[in-house]
C-alpha cells in the first residue's frame, strides 16, 4: 500500500463529505419546502386519502433516517479533526496535562471539573 493509498478517504466518507456540502445549502431547502407545498396542495385533489398522507410520512422518515447517519458521520469526523488540531496546539504551547488530552475519553463529570479548574485558574492570571 502507498502513502497516496491512506490518504484517500474511503468511499463512504467522500460520499458523507459532499452530501453533507449539497444538502447544506439554502436551495436545498427550498426544493424541500415546495415538495412540501406541492404535496399539501395535492390533498384535495386525492381527497386527503390514505395514501396521500402515507406518501409524506413514509418520505420523511427515510429522508430523517439516513441524513441521521451522515449528520452523525460529518460530525464524527469534524470532532476528531478538531481534537487533532487542539492537540497539536498543546504540543507547540508544551501542555502536558494527560487529563486535557484525553478530556473526550472522560465522563460529563470530571470534564465539567476540568473546566472549572481551568477557569479558576483563568481568573487568578487576570
């Protein structure tokens, strides 16, 4: 395996990057509230039927179910990226506190301790 090899992002990840990108945009949601639009004026014309409102649920639920997995995906990714570059600051500014490096790995708990330790520690500076 090359060094280009690991480098390139895996199939699923390239597909979460640039559907993140597309449905982000405000035209996406626009598209998405004149189906909407469309759907609600079609009621009467199908009598409010069933299947009318079957059409609608079942969509949005398939809709809600994926983006789910890719919100959850992107998010992922931007979290551990942002990890990675926080630690490369505490490197160059030599913190060496094994607590704050591995803060992600700790409970609600001790990182809202550690927060406070470090504000204190903020205030007494000023």
């Amino acid at each position: 395996m090359t060094a280009t090899d690991t480098d390139q992002p895996d199939i699923f990840t390239r597909f979460t990057t640039r559907t993140a990108k597309v449905l982000g945009h405000a035209w996406v949601f626009v598209v998405a509230v004149a189906v909407l639009i469309i759907w609600a004026l079609t009621g009467p014309l199908l009598g409010f039927s069933d299947t009318w409102q079957l059409v609608i649920n079942t969509s949005t639920t398939i809709v809600t179910f994926l983006m789910v997995f890719i919100i959850q995906n992107t998010q992922n990714r931007d979290t551990a990226a942002l990890h990675v570059k926080l630690d490369a600051l505490m490197l160059e500014l030599k913190i060496s506190n094994a607590k704050l490096y591995e803060a992600e790995e700790e409970g609600e708990k001790e990182i809202e301790r550690q927060r406070r330790r470090i504000e204190d520690a903020a205030e007494k500076e000023e």
